[in-house]
C-alpha cells in the first residue's frame, strides 16, 4: 500500500517524495534528515536580518519534501552563499548547498531568477568581482574608504578579460 504523502497544515501542500529524492542525490552526504532543527545555521546567518533568510527554516521544507513550495517561493534567493551556516552545522547538513540545489530545480522549472543575480553576473564578468568599490562604514557610523584603510586604491584587474570571462563561464557550467 502507498504511504499517504505529508501534507503541511500551514499551507495545505503535500510532500513530493519524487523532488525530494532528487534534491537528495544532489546533496550526497549532507543529508537534510539529519538536521535536528537546533537553528545554528540561521543565528549564524549573514542574510538573516536584512533578507529574513531562515536557512533552518528551509531545510525543515526540504527535508520533509516539501520541495515545490521552496522552489516557487522567494526564500531560496536570500542567500548569499557565504558558507557560514554549513561551517557551523553539528550535523553536517549544508543548508548552503540545499540553497544552491534548490536555485537549480527552480532555474529548471522555468522559475523567475531575481534580476540582482544578472547584475552581479554582468559587474563579475566585467570587473572579475562581485560589487564595486564602496565606502564602509563602521558601528560607531565612521566612513572608511580604500584610501583611509591604507589600502591600494586601484584593484587588480583581470588582465585577459575574454580569457577570464571564457574560464568563469566554464567554471559556473562544470559547477552546475
Ligand atoms: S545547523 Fe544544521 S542541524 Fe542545526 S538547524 Fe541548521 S541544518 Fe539543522
Ligand atoms: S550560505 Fe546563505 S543561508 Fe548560509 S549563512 Fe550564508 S547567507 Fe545564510
């Protein structure tokens, strides 16, 4: 006989046992069941209190299959891959990785990827980094620059672009 599919109170959806399989495989070794929902991953997040990324939260979703409602929803576009939240997992779950996995099943469904990812893809592919040279400034509201930091104001570049564009573009496939 079938075992009934879960279904969640909250939101009436049911498990999806054939994505969660899938999202499994992905992940290997660092196994969502094996979370025991102690939320470290999430007090350690950097996204946490400006995006309400909850990484503990998402893990929970996947792990009990409830895959379509992450994939369709804005939760897993929060993260900003920094690592931190499976550096500080006791249980060896890689909430970043589940994030990555999951930004994949949803680019295959054919889901909206947020515009700021082209944005960041654009400024790398023609800066070799992430975002430009800004100000920092500090807890006690100083402003900090380069210059101040006593740091080289110019940043290398690269200096083949379309060398470094061509080995970018086939480093994100072989990831992928
Ligand atoms: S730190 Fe690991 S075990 Fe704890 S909630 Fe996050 S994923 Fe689960
Ligand atoms: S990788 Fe993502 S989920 Fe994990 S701590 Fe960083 S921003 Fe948060």
């Amino acid at each position: 006989m079938a075992s009934a599919a879960l279904l969640d109170l909250m939101t009436n959806k049911t498990s999806e046992p054939e994505a969660k399989k899938k999202l499994a495989e992905v992940l290997g070794s660092h196994d969502p069941n094996a979370c025991f929902m102690c939320a470290r991953c999430t007090t350690g997040c950097e996204a946490m209190e400006l995006l309400e990324n909850f990484p503990h939260q998402v893990v929970n979703l996947a792990r009990l299959g409830l895959i379509d409602e992450l994939v369709n929803g804005e939760k897993i576009w929060a993260c900003m891959q920094c690592l931190k939240c499976t550096e500080r997992c006791p249980q060896d779950v890689a909430p970043s990785d589940v994030f990555l996995a999951l930004r994949n099943m949803a680019v295959q469904a054919g889901a909206k990827v947020p515009e700021g990812f082209f944005k960041a893809l654009e400024m790398i592919m023609e800066t070799g980094y992430l975002q430009p040279v800004q100000e920092v400034v500090s807890r006690t509201f100083e402003t900090y620059t380069r210059k101040t930091l006593n740091l080289r104001e110019e940043i290398p570049q690269p200096s083949d672009k379309e060398k470094f564009k061509e080995v970018f573009m086939a480093t994100m496939e072989g990831m992928f």
